[in-house]
C-alpha cells in the first residue's frame, strides 16, 4: 500500500525500508485504511453487544431477555459502548466527517478517557460476576475490581493517549476488548458457576450462550492478531532498528501462529478435543515466549526499554507457571488469565514503542531539514523583488528591496568596488 493512501486516510505512514528483511516482509500484505476502518466497525459491534448481554443478566438476574427494564438497560448500554468506542477508535478522516455533519468531536485526551473507561467498566464486571474467585483475597471481590479496574485504566489512558495516532495499535485494543467482552457475556451467562475452580475454558463448554460468547470472542481475537502482524510490526522495518535478513518475517510469523493458535482454543472446545486444544494453548504460549525472548537476536536496533519489558513479561509468565504447576497457588483459571494479559501487553509495547522510536527519529530529522532551510520572511521578501521587479519604473524600488533584503540575510551589502586612479609619477610633472 502506498503512503499517499494512509495520508488520505489520517493514518500513520509506514516506514520505507531498506533493509532486506524489510523487503522481503510483504508476503503477509498490509491491510488498507478502509478495511482496517471496517474491522474496527465490526469489533465495536461485537464488543459493545457482549457488553449489552451482561448488563440485561446484571440487572434481570434470572430472567435475563425477559424482562423489559433488562432489556431497555441492555440497549442503551449496547449502544453507548457502540458509539464511544467508534468515537474513540477513529481515524483523522472520520473525526473529519464528523465534523463536516456538524458533529463535537471529542480531544486527544477525552477518546483516551472514554477508552479507560469502557476498559474500566468490563474488567469491573468481570470481577463481579467472577467474585467467588476473589473472595479468599484480602477486602474481597470489591478491592479486587475496583484496584485492577483502576490500574488497567490508568495504564489503557497513558498508552492510548500516546499512540492514538497508531492505526494499527486502536484497531488491535478493539481486538483485545472483543476478547475481554466475551469473556464477560460468558461470565454472566454460563450455567457452571463453578467454572473458576476448574479452567478459564470451561465457559466455552456448556452449550448455550455462554459458551458462544466465549468461543466466538477467542475465534475473532485470534483472527484479528493474525490480521494485523503487519500492521502492529511494521515500524520494525525502518532502517535505524536494523532489523536482520528474515528478522521482520521471523517476528510476523510468530503473531500469526500465535492468532492461530488462539483462534484454534476457540475453535475446540476443552470438552471435544482435550489434548488438541491444550496443543493449541502451548502453541500460543511458546509463540509469545519465543520472539519476546529471541527479539534482540531478530532486530539487533529495538530499544533496550523493548527488550526489558519483553524479558519481564515471560519471566511473569514462567513464575506464574512455577506457582501454579509446582506449588499450587492458584488455579488454572488465574494462570490462563495472566497468559492471556501477557500476551496482549506484549503485542501492544511492540507496536508503541517501535512506533514512538521511528516518530522520535522522524522528527528529529524534520528539525534539522527546517534548520538548513531560508527563513520564510526572506522568501517572501525575496518574491516581492523579483515581482516589482517585472513593473516598469521600478529601478530604484528593486534596488532599495535588494540592500534591505541583502542586510536581512546578514550578508554585506552588494555595491561596485570603486578603484582609486592610479597616482601619475612626480618626473612626468616635470619636477
């Protein structure tokens, strides 16, 4: 895709590369403004009716769909999420659009909010219908929501706020809050409310609703990771990373065997096939472990700050793995729960960090191109000479304009050496 499309579209150009990892990397091709334009559509509808679904069993208990306060209260929380998370999401042409139909469109910071707060709003829920889970934790199930719904916000915001201009990264938080709101659907509609003590896949096992919302919300986010590799990786293609022959590719590839893998969990259920679907969830494991190990080996320029956070969060998932499997702290619901966060961290400090790098060079670069530029005002004087210039009777005008331009420009002004004569010898006077 050229870079003339994402500027029409007020998305952030891709780099140009030179390396040959870069080159090589279109294999799995870019998706364009207007498709990524239309996945975002596509995960504010699945998000925003998952979240419809476990406000119509928060207020109607029991009774869910049948009652009308449970479904009025859906909708219009339907809705709502709909709309802020497309307010949110969009790009400069849509906030354009908006405006041209007369529409207020909200600041940098007030779409960082409104994403904190959907985020905000679903991990709450989560803890709340998951609240048995909680319950052995100091203060409850209430500390516990309201410190991990505040913290996530607050971190959702900052980075949010920076790499709002970041196609790739406001399509693949839709992508992680479809995950987060399937889950939640299937929390508040499962029929097992035992199923905390067992696995985090055992919401996709009952056979009705719950189960639906569960598998569907883990096919699209494996879908959607594998869609957007590129997308989230190409900043790594700009020649300062240095990025080494097949690094680039090396990386996407393991995105999308990681989507893959994530959408195979989806796909077969704990139930149907027990031993594939764990196949399938080491598979996602080891795609992330892997390249956030192996990163610096693929891409020797990454910043250190990348590389730290990658060896951090695989070092929380092997200590994470030592306390479930070795001394049985917790379960493994909170062991697939932190795998999971895990892994959507990891992909989003990929694609903000990078990006922020390549813009930080960028614009360094653009500094120094505007210090070597003419001021403008000498441009603009020197377009008034040349004009006056071509109107009769205007010597002495072109002239004056000349010196003051010259003594502007901070150069002597131009005149015609004037030579003394030559002095004549006294004995040609006759002395």
């Amino acid at each position: 895709m050229e870079p003339r499309q994402y500027e029409e579209a007020g998305e952030l150009s891709p780099p140009r590369s030179t390396t040959p990892s870069g080159r090589r990397a279109g294999w799995f091709s870019s998706p364009s403004p207007a498709v990524t334009a239309a996945m975002r559509r596509l995960l504010a509808a699945m998000t925003a009716l998952m979240v419809g679904i476990a406000v119509d069993h928060l207020v109607a208990g029991d009774q869910h769909m049948q009652t009308v306060l449970g479904i009025l209260c859906a909708a219009t929380a339907a809705a709502l999420a709909f709309v802020a998370l497309l307010v949110a999401s969009a790009s400069d042409a849509g906030l354009e659009l908006m405006r041209r139909a007369g529409l207020a469109t909200p600041s940098r910071g007030g779409r960082a909010a409104i994403v904190a707060s959907v985020w905000f709003i679903v991990v709450g829920l989560c803890v709340h219908f998951a609240g048995e889970a909680f319950e052995p934790l100091p203060g409850g199930a209430w500390i516990a929501g309201a410190a991990l719904a505040s913290g996530l916000a607050a971190v959702t915001y900052h980075v949010h706020h920076r790499a709002l201009d970041h196609d790739g990264y406001r399509t693949f938080n839709l992508v992680a809050m479809v995950l987060a709101a399937g889950s939640l659907a299937a929390m508040s509609a499962t029929s097992r409310t035992d199923w905390w003590t067992l696995n985090f896949s055992t919401l996709g096992t009952s056979d009705d609703l719950a189960a639906f919302c569960f598998n569907a919300g883990i096919v699209v986010a494996g879908t959607g990771m594998a869609g957007l590799a590129r997308v989230l990786t190409h900043s790594l293609e700009d020649p300062r990373f240095r990025a080494r022959r097949g690094g680039v590719v090396f990386v996407r590839t393991c995105i999308v065997l990681l989507g893959a893998s994530l959408a195979g969990v989806g796909l077969v259920p704990i139930d149907t096939a027990t031993d594939l679907h764990n196949a399938f969830a080491l598979g996602a494991a080891l795609c992330f472990a892997v390249p956030a190990v192996a990163l610096k080996l693929a891409v020797p320029g990454v910043s250190n700050r990348l590389v730290a956070v990658s060896l951090v969060l695989v070092a929380i998932e092997a200590v994470a793995m030592v306390l479930y499997d070795g001394f049985g702290l917790f379960n493994l619901t909170v062991f697939e729960l932190v795998a999971f966060g895990l892994v959507f961290v990891w992909l989003i400090a990929v694609a903000v960090l990078t990006m922020v790098s390549v813009e930080a060079s960028h614009a360094k670069r653009a500094v120094t191109r505007a210090d070597r530029r003419p001021e403008p005002a000498i441009l603009s004087r020197q377009v008034r000479t040349l004009r006056a210039a071509r109107q009769p009777g205007s010597r002495d005008r072109v002239r004056r304009r000349a010196r003051a331009l010259s003594r502007a420009a901070g150069r002597v002004q131009g005149s015609r050496p004037v030579r003394p004569r030559r002095t004549r010898r006294l004995s040609t006077l006759g002395w």
